[in-house]
C-alpha cells in the first residue's frame, strides 16, 4: 500500500529548499507515496513547481490554525514530519494528533555555541541532514546532491528578456549579486557591494537580485557598475530570481536564502559570512562555492543574525574586503 506522507515546514525560503534532498529520497525510495507538504503562503512559491510533492496545501501567516487542522485530519496519514519544530508546528501537531516525527534542532547547544563564541557544542551537522532524522522509519539517506528548486518557462523567458533589454551575459560572465539580508548584521556593508561592482565591471556583467526592500541598495551597486549592471530588485518573483541564477555564471551573497536557490539552480556561489557560522548547519549545501569569513574571537553572536552589531563594529562583515571577495570569485569559476 502506497505511504500517505504529511510535512510540515512553514518558512522561510533557505529552510524550505534545504528540505528538497529530503523530499527527493523520499520519492526515490517510495515512488508511489503522495506526499502533501504543508507551507506558509507567502512562502509557497519556494515548492510550488516541486515535482516530488503530490499536493502543496498553504497556509496564510497569522491566520489560526483549526481551520488547517481540521482539512489535515479528514485525511488517514501514514507517516507525519514536523519539519519546523516551532512552537506554531507542535500546536499543529496536537489538533491534528497521531503519531509525530520531527528532527534535532540543537537549540540547547546552538545557545552555548553562541555564548562561548563557538569553543563549545561542537558542529551541529547541515540541517539538510538532519532532516532527514525525521523520516528515518521511511529508509532514505543523502544522495550527496543539492538543493533544488524548479522555475516556470514564463519565469526563464523574462530572465532572457530582461538580460537582452539590458545587454548582459551574452559577451562577458554574468554575475549575480545579492547585497540584502532579512537582519542587518548579515549583510555586507553597501560600501564595500559598490567597491565591488567597480572593480568586477571592466570584466564582467552584474545582475543584481532583491526584494522591495533592497531597491535602493541594488541601484547605487548596479550604478557603480555603468552598463555593465543592472538591478532587479523589486522586479522579480522567487521564480524569475531564480531564473536569472541560472544564468548566472556565479553569485555573490550573504547567508540568505537566495544563496540557497542559487545552490539549487546549479550556480556556484560566494558566501559571505559574519555573525553565522558552520556549526550550525547553515553553510551552502553539497554545492560548488566558497566561503568566506574571519575567525574572530566574537563570532558566533547569533545563530540567525540581527538587527545590531552586540559590539557596535560589525568587524565580521566590515573587514571583509572587496578583494578577498574577487579572488572567491575567482575560486569558485574554478570549481
């Protein structure tokens, strides 16, 4: 009898493609199964295109959670993943009921990561991984490939209009960059994206990736670039993001998750690191691509970043030059 396979993970987009070698092995090894995965709305374009999911069911963000429940227990479940382990997820877990498996999340030892700035704790393992401790009754394992994330032909076709109306990657390498993050202790400082553009412009094309919220910082990088840049901040969806990926013979980030959609299109990519570590699990995964931090004796400060430096100088991203970024650049073509 085929397996009737419910996940749960609401957000956010780095997490939910990191659950895609998951749910590979999953149709792998049970190829008749239905697996129904369970994601917040605002974040359901992330699987949408999955074919490895039978049926994508969203649920709007701060909306209650009977409703959902009550849709998930008209169903018979053979096998239940809690892929989230929030407070949000177990709730769910007992007005669904039945039987539950989860993963590790480590909290305990990610908090003494952080308060004895990474002597103690020990690695957590990737948590693409450690997913799969959830559906370890189900005999999948790794099979050593990455993420994956799969964009619409509309997507594909305005990625090659929009690098056509702009004249880039048809002569030179295509670069993509993406200087936003979610908490600002992330992200790389704009000074130092601009130097960037600068120096990469007389050798390559630039596309410069965001949401709404980087528009103005994607501009003054794409300005710095000339014609060899262009922003498309503010003008993509995660699909069309990815598209250009694609494209994109490597891509420059922060620890966000367009770093892990690019991963998942196949573009190798430059991670820029600062108050996150490896330990965590968070690092690029089964990916071509470099990363680059400084050892400094205040590193880890936060296992998913903030809004302030705790010191005041954000030296982990600060003193992270426009030059060591260019020889990753270089490193990671090579890869």
């Amino acid at each position: 009898m085929p397996r009737n396979i419910l996940i749960v993970r609401f957000s956010s987009i780095g997490d939910l493609l990191l659950t895609t070698p998951l749910l590979r092995a999953i149709r792998t090894r049970h190829p008749d199964s239905r697996i129904t995965f369970v994601v917040r709305t605002d974040m359901a374009d992330t699987l949408r295109r999955n074919p490895r999911i039978s049926e994508l069911i969203t649920w709007p963000r701060g909306s209650s959670l009977t409703a959902l429940a009550r849709t998930l227990r008209a169903e018979h479940w053979t096998d239940r993943l809690d892929l989230h382990g929030s407070l949000r997820s177990q709730a769910l877990r007992r007005l669904v009921g039945g039987s539950w498996t989860g993963y590790p999340k480590y909290r305990l030892r990610r908090r003494l990561l952080i308060a004895t700035r990474g002597k103690h704790g020990g690695a957590l393992g990737h948590v693409a991984e450690r997913y799969f401790a959830a559906a370890r009754h189900l005999d999948v394992t790794p099979d050593g490939k990455p993420p994956e994330f799969f964009t619409s032909e509309h997507a594909d076709a305005a990625a090659n209009a929009f690098l056509t109306q702009h004249r880039l990657g048809h002569d030179r390498p295509l670069i993509a960059f993406a200087p936003g993050a979610a908490h600002f202790t992330k992200r790389w400082p704009e000074q130092h994206w601009v130097a960037l553009a600068h120096q990469l412009a007389a050798t390559h094309d630039i596309v410069v990736l965001g949401g709404k919220a980087e528009e103005r910082a994607a501009a003054a990088v794409a300005d710095a670039a000339g014609s060899a840049a262009a922003s498309a901040a503010g003008l993509f969806t995660l699909d069309g993001s990815a598209a250009l990926l694609k494209r994109a013979e490597r891509f420059v980030g922060g620890d966000t998750g367009l770093l892990h959609l690019a991963t998942a299109v196949g573009t190798p990519v430059v991670g820029l690191y600062g108050p996150t570590v490896e330990a965590f699990g968070f690092f690029p995964y089964q990916a071509r691509a470099v990363t680059l931090q400084h050892d400094l004796d205040c590193r880890p400060c936060s296992s998913h970043g903030g809004p302030v430096c705790p010191l005041g100088h954000h030296n982990c991203m600060v003193q992270l030059m426009p030059e060591e970024v260019v020889t990753g650049i270089e490193v990671a073509g090579r890869l």
